[in-house]
C-alpha cells in the first residue's frame, strides 16, 4: 500500500497520509515522500497551495512509529533513529517557512509527528472530530517536531500545562492554544478543495476558509487560563506541581496528579525546553535544540520504558528512573542540552 499519497489536482498540490490502520503514524518513508513533494511543488508554477490530510475518520496522524524507535533504542542502533529525527525536523522547519500557502486538515487524531506536519502549517483546520496532544512526558521523551516552540509560544502558560501533563485538546482549545486556525464541520471538509481552487495568495486561502470555519465554542482552557497561568509561572517543576496541589480549583489539583505521573526527567527537561523556546523565538534553533534532545533522550532508561507501559505492554505501570522529580538533579537536566560538534542538525535561523 502507498503510504503517502501526492497528486496534484489544478492549483493545489495534495498530499494524504495513508495509514489508517495505524492511524496514519509517520515512518521515514512517509517523511521522505512529503519532503520530496514539497520540495518538487516549492518550484513549480502549476502548484499555488498545498492540501495536506489523511485517510479515515480516526486520525490525521497519530505521531511517529514509536515502536521502531524503541526498537532501534533497544538494540542501540543510534543510525535510524538519529536519520529519522533529522530528515523530520527537516520536513518540520521547510512546512513552517514553507513560499506557498499550506493547509493541514487535523481531522481526528493529531498528536506529536502529527503536529510537527500539520501545527507548523500556514492554515490549520481542526473539525469537532480532532484530538490534539503531544503526550511525549508520557513516555519519557518530550514535545519534539517544533512542539517546544508551539507549546513554548503558545499564550500565556497553556502549553506549559499541555506539555508537562501530556494533555489532550480539542478543536475549541486547540485555536485558544494557538495550535489551530479554523474549525471547520466534518460535514463541510469536502467543500474545502473547491473553496482553495481559485486561491493564489495566503490572503485568499484565509478568506476560502472563513467561508466553510464556525465560531468554535468557549473551550475549557480559556475557563481555566487564570489557575494555569497563575500556577505555571515558575521555572522548577517541583515549584508548579506544588503551587498546583495548593490551588483551590480541582482540575488544578488533578494536573499536579498528571505531572507526577509522568517521567520526572521528561518532565524538567521539557520545562527547560520550554522556557529557552521562548527565548529562542523561531522555530530553527527550537528545532536543533531538539534534535540534540532527541538523541539524548532515547538513549535515556525512561523512554524504552515509558513506552513499552504505554504501547508494548500497555500495562500502564511505567517505572521511572529516578522515580520523582527531586531525583533529577540540575546537572542530570543539564546533560541532555549539550552540544553536538559536528553532529549538530544545523538548521539556520530565519527571520520571521
């Protein structure tokens, strides 16, 4: 089965992710088909937009194949998983500077490799089907694919709460978050390629789809805004997971819960990475702070376990090492930031 489909139907260059049954998770050749396309359509004249969605009513893209890289970390070989970081946060950074007006259909699931496609897209439409997260604390990795400068940017502290407890949002908290642009019925998607077909501009993109979007209800993160960013304000975790279980409100007290729950290390190095996001600013240098995270991270005990709980074993039982957040050390977060040398991703940074 072709796992990438890419067509061009008059002016709009369209690419389906074509998983289903795997809810349309990334592999390195799906990563390569997009770039190619991209690439190829970045220059040709016959290609004003980019479509891009998935096949099925479950999931635009459930993330990576995360069981490949656990593989790959299990038998320590570091090549396919240091090629598949790479080539993806290369896709991610040309989606985000990409010439020609980009449109993502979230539709159903979305969440970590999912976001890396459709989050960093110039038009983002979500549907009242779509689920998105970057659950990564979960597994003892963290909010890669440019989540770091997503969540980091995101207003206010929202994408501090969505990161460190792996939260899961939809459609209406998705645009409060800034991780999404329209909402768009499911009822109404198949009128969106006939509303970009005479699109030539970034302009006129927005336009067609304001045509098809609703007003998206009051999510519950804009009712929660006030304990979040009260909360969340720090830059010690045990400080935020604290100031959490004091709070009056319980969705507050259940986020302390969350954050426990997750891996420590994941969870003070994704605060860490969040934080110098934002003081990083554009999505390049997020990116290569990231890879050097990546690499780091998968060869760190939590990930391998973290997702044999969640996806080999699914006994939901992670045992984490260290087991709280006052066993990672300052020193042992540091670690995970260090430079590359030669083996650095590289990406340049760009003006917005």
């Amino acid at each position: 089965m072709t796992t990438v489909l890419v067509r061009v139907e008059g002016r709009i260059g369209r690419i389906t992710l074509n998983r289903p049954a795997a809810l349309n998770a990334l592999t390195l050749d799906m990563v390569r088909h997009l770039d190619r396309a991209l690439i190829a359509w970045a220059r040709d004249d016959r290609v004003a937009i980019v479509l891009i969605d998935g096949t099925g009513d479950r999931a635009f893209c459930a993330g990576g194949d995360i069981r490949a890289l656990y593989d790959a970390a299990g038998a320590q070989d570091w090549a396919p998983l240091t090629t598949f970081f790479r080539e993806e946060y290369h896709l991610n950074a040309r989606i985000a500077r990409y010439p020609k007006p980009v449109v993502a259909v979230m539709d159903g699931i979305t969440m970590g490799g999912g976001i890396g496609i459709g989050g960093h897209a110039s038009h983002r439409i979500v549907t009242e089907r779509s689920k998105l997260a970057m659950p990564e604390t979960r597994i003892g990795f963290f909010p890669d694919v440019g989540g770091t400068h997503l969540l980091g940017m995101a207003p206010g502290e929202l994408g501090t709460h969505l990161a460190l407890t792996s939260g899961r949002v939809d459609a209406a908290d998705a645009i409060a978050g800034n991780l999404a642009d329209w909402l768009v019925p499911v009822e109404r998607l198949g009128a969106v390629p006939a509303q970009l077909a005479a699109c030539e501009s970034a302009a006129d993109v927005s336009a067609a789809l304001q045509a098809v979007a609703v007003t998206p209800p009051r999510g519950a993160l804009a009712d929660a805004r006030t304990w979040i960013d009260r909360c969340y304000a720090g830059d010690r975790a045990e400080a935020i997971v604290a100031a959490l279980r004091d709070a009056p409100e319980p969705d507050a007290r259940q986020a302390a819960g969350e954050i426990t729950a997750n891996s420590p290390t994941s969870v003070k190095v994704t605060l860490a990475a969040l934080r110098r996001a934002r003081r990083l600013g554009t999505i390049e240098p997020c990116l290569n702070q990231e890879f050097r995270l990546a690499l780091s991270l998968t060869r760190d005990p939590d990930f391998r376990e973290g997702v044999r709980a969640a996806v080999v074993d699914k006994d939901r039982q992670p045992r984490w090492s260290p087991a709280d957040l006052p066993g990672v050390s300052d020193a042992a977060v540091e670690r995970h930031f260090l430079g590359l040398g030669a083996g650095e991703l590289g990406l340049a940074a760009i003006e917005p």
